[in-house]
C-alpha cells in the first residue's frame, strides 16, 4: 500500500471549495489503521491512480509506508499513520477555517423558543474585530451615584479591558458632572422594581455598541469584578456563540413554583453579575418589548433570563464551579460587606457581592493590588536569582550584583547593634494580648483588640495564599487555618509590623484521587511594609511540609528542653519550683530534663537537696533529674556555664532560676521560638510585686488563674498591673542551642555578684549573626523575693540591683495609697 499525493490534494480541494467537512472526522479516519489504508492509499493495481512502483528501486525503498518484518513492522506502519494523520488534519483544518477578521454572516430565526411566541428575526453583517473586549453596564440608583457607583469606578471599574457606564434615572447626569460615566435613560425611575430600567439597559448596549464588543456584562454598584481575570476567563469562550454566564439561581425556597420557571429553566443571578455574549444580545434585544408585557414576578434578573432562555433558546451556566466564580456571599450578605476571604475564593472568584459600603469596596481592592504587588516583587526576586545563577556559571569570579539589591528591597533586614535597639514583641495567647509597655487604659493583659485581631486575620489569608501556591505545585496539598495557636506581634514605626503566629492549619491532600485531612501546625513569619505583606521564609525546612504535616509539627514540640538551674541555699524556694516542675513536667511527660548546679554551703543544706531529687527520681523513674556539685562563691555564671558544659551540641538549654514558675505553654513557645543557628529567644518575664502591696491571691489555691482568661499555673499567673510588671531589665532566662551558646563566647566569669552577667550575654548575641527574639511571655512568672544589694558591688550594678529592688514594692498606684493611709494614721 502506497501513499497517493495526488488522492490527497484532491480530497483538500473538495473539502476547502465547499467550505464542509469535519475536521475531526478526518482525524479518526487519518488514524484509524494508519492513514495510508483509508485516506490517501491506493491499491498497487489500481488503475485510478499513477502507479508509484514505477519509480526506481532505490527510490521505491523510500516512498514506501509499508513495512515488512511481522508485528514490529505493523507497529512502525501504524506509528507513521498516526503521525501523518495528525499533520493532515491540521494543515486540512488551515486550509477549511476562514479567516476571523474577514467577518462572517449570521442569521437568527431558527432557535429553540420560535415556538413558543413570536420571534423577532434580525440579521446583521459585522466585522469580528471589535474595538474593545468587554462592555460592563452597572445599574445603580441616584442616590447611590457618589457614595457606591463613586467608590466601583475608582477601583475595579478602571481596569476593565472596554467599557464602563453607570445606568440611572432621567436627571442623574447633572448631580455627578463627569466623575463618572453616566447614562440617563429616558423614562426611566429608581423605583424599585427595576424590570424597565434593567431591559432598557440591555437596548441600550444593543443599540450603541452591538458591533462595537464581543461581550457584555450587566452588573450592580455592589459588586466587585476582577478585571484581568475577567478577560483571560472570556478570552477563553468563543463569543460568536449564544451563551449567557453568571451563578445559575431558582429562587428562594419560598419562592420555588411563584416565579414562573419550569423545572429545567434558571436564571443568572444579579447580583454577582450576568454575562451575554454578542450573539445573545443580538437576539434577545428586538424581543424586549413582548418581554416587558409578559411578566411573571418582581425580579429583573429573573425576568431577564426568563427571555434570554425563550428568545435565545439557552439557560443560565449551571455548572458547580460558578458558586466560586461568581462568589456571592450568602453567609454575610445581610451585613452587606464580603466577610472572610478563604483560598477558593481568592483562587478562583472573578467577581465578589456584596460590598455596599464603599470602604469595604477600597479594602478589598487594595487587597488585590497588594496580592498582585507582592507577586511582581516575587517575580523579580525568581528572575534576578536566575540573573545570578546563570552569571556564576558563565562567569564564577564576576561579583553578585542584581540580587543582593532586590533582596534587601523585598526582605526587612533591620538589625539591632546594641541591646536597645532590640524591638519587644507583644505575646497573643487564645483570646489575650500581653503587651510590653502597660498603658492607662490596661495593664500587662487584656483581650486582643479588633483591630489587631482584623490585621491578623488579612495578614494570615494573605500568607496562606502565597504558601497554598507552593504546596499545591509540589505537594499537591492546600491549607486553611483553623485559629492561632499563639503569636507575636510588634510594630516598627519606620518599617512596619512584623508578626510570628503558630497557626492550626488543616490540610487536604489529594492521593490517588483520594483526599486526606490532615491537621497539623504551621509556623508563618510576616512582615508588612507600608506597600503590603511580606512572607519571610527564614528557614527552607521550616515551611516545606512532610507528608503528614502533624507528624512534622509534633515532633518539633517534643524535642527535649533541657532546664539548667544554678542554686545554693534557699530550700524552700527550691521545693517550691520542684512541686511546680512536677505539675508542669514530670506528670504530663513533657520531654524536659532537670540539671540543677549546686553550690555547696553546708553539707546539710546539701543533703536535703540530694535526697529531694532522689525522691523525684524514684517517684518517676522515666524522668532525667541530674546535679553537678560546685565549690566556691555563687556565681550564676559560672554555674550555668558549667551546666551547659555537661550537654553535647545541638542540645536545647532553657537557663532558668530557681525563683521562675512556668507552664507548659512555655515550654512549647521556648522550642518554636530558638531555631539552632539562627535565633535564640530570651523571653521576659512577668515579676510579682510584694504581696504587702498586691492582692496576689493564695498562692496555694490551684484554681487560681489570669481572671481575663490567661493560662493557669496553681495561683502564680494573675496578670494585673496592681500585682505585678513585665521585667524587662533582666535578660537572665534564656532559651537557646549550646552550640550558639558556646559560639558566641557564653557567660562572662569575670562577672561577680549581682547582675550585669545576662545583659553581657544578651549584647554578645545581638552583636553577633543571630537574630534575638525578644518577648513578653505570660507563661513565665518571676515570684517576688527580697533583694538585698552588696553596697561592695560596681557602681553600674549597685545602682541596677538598687532600681530592680525599687521596681519590685508595689505600683504606683498602691504605693500612693499605701503612703496616703500612713499620712492619714500619722
């Protein structure tokens, strides 16, 4: 069998002279054995055709398709059919397709709802190529003319690849000017309902600009479309076609059978907007008059699909996905505002309702600005990384260049050089803000204003967008945060805030066309910058998700924290932190281990500590509770350097005091806050005042707690500005790596007596590569002690253990009563 060239060109002819055929068809028989035993191929004797065996045998071999050898020889000849049929189809389909912009004539007359009235026929010849893609018809009232209609053109309305007017009363042009672009119809009232004003909208597109767009879009001042992803959905649909787009509707529930529609008719809801291409307004526009004399309810958007479905013979899209496409929001739309922006939302929806206030209009259009800022700022960052990889391997001496510049434009790279410049976080913990600085208004504690928790919450959506894209790519796995589980936030007045939330995310991850839910935990670092929201990824095994991303998150919170505390004397205040680090640690298993650094004083004293601890041990046998024996003066220093010589690197250390109460809240912040490497935490702590001067409770009670909802610790954590204060002059508790710890030069030993020793410590790490995070932490609880000051202590530490002391009485408030009642006694 032999291909005939002649047979096809033939075929070609026919085809494209009658302007008929099926291009598909051609391709199942091009394929269908192979191409040469249906289409082009003759048999060897025929005498229809030339007969190619004529040639020479040299050139026979290479004009052949048949190939002899059994089974691999069909497979070959097969394979080439295939691959010949494809390129015929196509150059055929060239050939048989005219040309878009020659224009084309259409005839209307013969549609599916001629029988059920008069139709109205109208023929028209036009040019495909239209001056603009999109007309987009906004209906709105007079009243409305400077508040809603004011606030949709200056966002999305200027971005619409067309053309956008406003549809009001008879007298609304001269209220506005030429803010806005208004069309008056004659006749026409804001009086609800709108049936007349809505179909003489559409005759009005009809008649001004039928020839002039392929498709038109009838919306309401409440909406907000996204313009570009409006024109890449349309660009898509081929607009010749009848078709009429939007959130298919039936009516409320008690409505159902009231409107007039059967079974298998709908109508594309208004408010998300409604999309008709040429064909269907060419159609549905010289019915319009018998429309208007036949209706059946008091919805214009019903009854306008209720004619498109009988004049132009189709119904609205029906199809599951528009409920996102054209989102429209059931949960809030009493309060007339779009409430929460979830990932399938900001994924896919083209246009959003409601929006009736127009602030909410310009929130939500910033929001997009700043997603589309962002993703051009990201964009660059790919292509200058590219830049430089591409320039190290044409030329490995050349120094970098593009991209050092555009990451410190895109990343905040602020860094303390001295102890305070180091900015506090705020602590968020449930439904409470710890904030550093106590105000008038509140004290250490209060519940986390709205404001704070809306940011929040945009910021977070935000993020989860910008992570979803990667997840998707790679893991083909999306998430949405459930809550936070708790954060930090602070505000920097020159660069913006900053936040760190330890969210609960849940996850759906599609496997073998399964989903599975997974719940797990996600760590996000935020900046906002004064143009949008920064996702800073500080660490890349940080934010990559395993394949069950719980397993990743429950094995960062158990890593072991290993507590080193310095002691001498002091017994009853150390039984009380062991009763306290039992609650906490040993009888929930917390993964922690207890190193306590004994200096020795009287062998009485050190016998009671040892018996103690063997006591704790033999109680749980499980737990790790060792002691080193030192000589010499007390020194904390020393001490806890000696304690964090006893653990090898990678080893996390929590230096603490004996004084310290803690929860188990802060265990886990102390894990997720210290990244080895990296960052060390040093958390600040919340220091009592003297009971003589603060209602502190009994200390015995367990059910005492924060009374505004803190967490709870057996009658320590009553945070008040009357019982106690953020201590931020000490910067002795500390959670970090040893390898840091040892890297940075650890305590200075040549500081004796008290204080100073943590502040040296602290300077170190902010002079150094590592980032200090620096907070306020409600979990951690300084219980008050007299402080008695060494008069043969340093200048600079007589006067800070002197300040402390001071700070530790009372506020100012009960110290001012406390002296008035004494001047009254007096």
């Amino acid at each position: 069998m032999y291909l005939s060239w002649t047979k096809v060109s033939q075929l070609a002819s026919t085809f494209h002279a009658s302007g008929t055929g099926d291009s598909k068809c051609i391709a199942v028989l091009c394929s269908f054995g192979g191409l040469p035993g249906n289409l082009a191929a003759t048999p060897r004797h025929s005498d229809a055709q030339p007969r190619l065996n004529k040639r020479k045998p040299k050139e026979m071999g290479n004009a052949r398709l048949g190939f002899s050898g059994g089974l691999p020889g069909m497979l070959m000849n097969f394979s080439a059919g295939v691959i010949l049929g494809f390129s015929m189809t196509v150059w055929l389909t060239v050939l048989m397709v005219p040309d878009r912009h020659l224009g084309q004539q259409h005839v209307s007359g013969h549609m599916a709802g001629q029988a059920k009235g008069k139709v109205v026929q109208s023929y028209s010849t036009y040019p495909m190529k239209y001056k603009g893609h999109i007309y987009v018809g906004i209906m709105t009232a007079k009243k409305y003319l400077n508040s809603r209609a004011l606030a949709t053109y200056e966002t999305w309305g200027k971005q619409i690849s067309g053309k956008v007017e406003f549809f009001s009363a008879t007298d609304s042009k001269a209220s506005l000017g030429n803010k806005i672009p208004i069309v008056s119809i004659p006749g026409v009232t804001d009086v609800y309902p709108p049936q007349k004003k809505a179909f003489l909208m559409l005759k009005y597109m009809h008649d001004h600009y039928l020839d002039d767009y392929e498709w038109f879009v009838r919306a309401d001042d409440d909406v907000y479309i996204r313009g570009d992803r409006l024109e890449n959905f349309l660009r898509k649909v081929d607009s010749s076609q009848p078709l009429y787009i939007g959130q298919a509707g039936v009516g409320k529930e008690d409505e159902l059978g009231r409107l007039g529609l059967r079974p298998d008719e709908n109508y594309c809801m208004g408010g998300p907007g409604m999309i008709m291409s040429r064909e269907t307004l060419r159609r549905v526009v010289p019915n319009i008059p018998w429309c208007l004399k036949n209706l059946y309810s008091s919805h214009e958007d019903v009854e306008i699909g209720r004619c498109i479905t009988k004049f132009a013979g189709i119904t609205c899209t029906s199809a599951f996905d528009t409920r996102d496409i054209f989102f429209n929001d059931y949960k809030n739309y009493n309060k007339g505002n779009i409430g929460e922006l979830h990932k399938a939302v900001i994924d896919i929806a083209i246009t959003l309702h409601p929006n009736k206030r127009p602030e909410y209009q310009y929130k939500l259009h910033t929001y997009f600005l700043t997603q589309r800022i962002h993703d051009l700022k990201r964009r660059a960052l790919d292509l200058n990384q590219r830049v430089e990889q591409m320039t190290e391997l044409l030329e490995p001496k050349l120094p970098a260049r593009a991209y050092s510049r555009w990451e410190k434009h895109l990343q905040s790279n602020f860094r303390p050089r001295a102890a305070r410049d180091v900015l506090p976080w705020d602590a968020v913990v449930g439904k409470m803000l710890y904030q550093h600085a106590t105000t008038r208004s509140g004290g250490p504690s209060k519940k986390t204003p709205a404001v704070l928790k809306t940011a929040m919450h945009m910021n977070i959506i935000q993020a989860m967008h910008m992570v979803n894209r990667d997840y998707q790519r790679r893991y083909r796995t999306v998430c949405d945060y459930s809550s936070i589980h708790h954060g930090y936030q602070r505000v920097d007045p020159i660069r913006g805030p900053d936040y760190q939330l330890d969210l609960l995310v849940v996850c759906r991850r599609k496997f073998k066309r399964k989903a599975r839910m997974m719940l797990g935990r996600k760590l996000l670092y935020l900046h906002q910058p004064y143009t949008g929201t920064e996702l800073l990824e500080k660490d890349s095994e940080e934010n990559v998700f395993d394949n069950v991303i719980w397993d990743r998150a429950r094995s960062r919170r158990k890593e072991t924290v290993h507590i080193i505390v310095p002691l001498q004397g002091r017994l009853s205040i150390f039984e009380r932190f062991m009763k306290n680090y039992e609650s906490v640690c040993l009888e929930t298993e917390s993964n922690v281990d207890l190193l306590i650094v004994l200096f020795k004083n009287t062998e009485a004293e050190t016998s009671r500590v040892l018996d103690a601890l063997d006591e704790y041990q033999e109680k749980y046998p499980t737990s790790t509770i060792k002691i080193i024996l030192m000589t010499g003066p007390f020194s904390r220093g020393i001490g806890l350097n000696a304690g964090a010589a006893h653990f090898r690197n990678g080893s996390l250390l929590f230096f603490c005091d004996v004084d310290l109460i803690f929860t188990k809240g802060f265990l886990d912040r102390c894990r997720s806050n210290t990244v080895l490497g990296h960052q060390v935490y040093f958390p600040v702590m919340f220091s009592q005042y003297d009971s003589k001067f603060a209602d502190l409770g009994d200390p015995a009670s367990e059910n005492q707690s924060n009374r505004r909802g803190g967490p709870t610790a057996k009658g320590y954590h009553l945070l008040s500005k009357d019982t106690g204060y953020w201590r931020f002059s000490s910067y002795g508790m500390a959670c970090l790596y040893r390898e840091d710890f040892v890297n940075v030069g650890q305590f200075d030993i040549n500081i004796r007596g008290w204080g100073m020793e943590d502040l040296s410590l602290f300077d170190k790490f902010v002079k150094s590569k590592m980032e200090t995070f620096r907070a306020v932490d409600p979990g951690l609880v300084h219980v008050y002690h007299p402080i008695h000051c060494d008069p043969n202590l340093p200048t600079i530490q007589y006067n800070m253990c002197i300040g402390s002391k001071a700070n530790t009485y009372g506020s100012a408030a009960k110290l001012a009563g406390f002296w008035q009642d004494r001047a009254d006694v007096m």
